[in-house]
C-alpha cells in the first residue's frame, strides 16, 4: 500500500473514478457485502465519520475533477 492516499480513493485501485463513490454510496446505504478498502479516503470532510456530506464532496470532486 502507497503511504499518501488519494482523496476519494475508497476502494483503493490507485485513482479516484465513478466507482469510489458507486461504493461509497452503497456502503452508505448498507448494501450487504459493501467493504471500503480504505473509508478513510473518503473522508473528505474531515471529521473522521463517513456521511451524506463526504459522498456530496465526493460526487462534486468528481464533476470537477
Ligand atoms: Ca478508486
Ligand atoms: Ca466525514
């Protein structure tokens, strides 16, 4: 595992895409069988949970790239 993560990089493949927050949108959802490889990745708004407000953040990072 690389010691810097990368922002939004939940399910740890190297880059932040679509899926990261596919998955992060299910485990937020409890979808059986839903595992964040690295949750925290996707704590963007940095309060060491993951809620709605970390999946927004995620969602306008992608769009803005
Ligand atoms: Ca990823
Ligand atoms: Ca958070």
């Amino acid at each position: 595992m690389p010691e810097t993560t990368i922002a939004g990089d939940v399910n740890a493949d190297g880059e932040f895409s679509i899926a990261d927050v596919v998955l992060l949108q299910k485990w937020l959802l409890a979808v059986p069988d839903t595992k964040l490889a690295d949750w925290k990745a996707a704590d963007l708004c940095e309060d060491n949970k993951l809620n709605v407000f970390d999946m927004c953040l995620m969602r306008r990072k992608l769009v803005n790239g």
